[in-house]
C-alpha cells in the first residue's frame, strides 16, 4: 500500500505563488509518472502537469509559463510551484502517482492524494 500526503494549498491573492508538495510512503520500488490535477467547484477533474520518470513534464496550455513542476525521487515528493496565480486557478489539487510496488513485479499503480485546496481571490 502506498500513501500519498499533499500539503501547500492555501488561499492567496491574485498575482501571488504557491508550492505545493506530495510525498509518498509505503511499499515503493519505482515511481513511474507523478501528476498533479485540480477540481473546481462543478467542473471535472482535469490534469495540470505530470512529470515522467525520465524527467519530461507536459503541462496544461491554461498553467503553462506560469506553473513548474518537479520531482525528488530521492525523497519520493512531487513539487507544483505556481505563479502568477488567477482566480480561476482556485481548485482542489491532487497529486497522482503511479507506482510499481516491487521488484520482482512489473504491475503499476495509481494512487491518490487526499487533495489541497488554493484559492486565489482578493
């Protein structure tokens, strides 16, 4: 079982930064890509930034030039710095990992964080 535990989320004002941070613990021998995704009030889930394990991350065109994505797989953490934050960045924001659990077995995982919320209103 893996767990993964977000934190950074705050509420901010228009203009500002946030970083967000999810660490992962438990049963882990690889991470292969590391996500982060947000939730609005009413919309669906969508992805913001994912990082693979060879260290290319693809953004969403609605972040890019404004958020950076990192990974620590030393410290199996996940960083979202975010700039220039809008009203409409304000969401629920979920990391995803997906992990393969053991050595001796090629299967991977996808697991959740509990979610962080940011607000950016003045």
């Amino acid at each position: 079982q893996v767990q993964l535990v977000e934190s950074g989320g705050d509420l901010v004002q228009p203009g500002g930064s946030l970083r967000l941070s999810c660490s992962a613990s438990g049963s882990i021998f690889i991470i292969a890509d590391m996500g982060w995704y947000r939730q609005a009030p009413g919309k669906e889930r969508e992805l913001v930034a994912v990082t693979s394990s060879r260290g290319s991350t693809n953004y969403a065109d609605s972040v890019k030039g404004r958020f950076t994505m990192s990974r620590d797989d030393a410290k199996n953490t996940a960083y979202l710095q975010m700039n220039s934050l809008k009203p409409e960045d304000t969401a629920v924001y979920y990391c995803n990992f997906r992990v393969r659990p053991f050595r001796a077995e090629l299967t991977e995982y996808d697991y959740w964080g509990q979610g962080t919320q940011v607000t950016v209103s003045s």
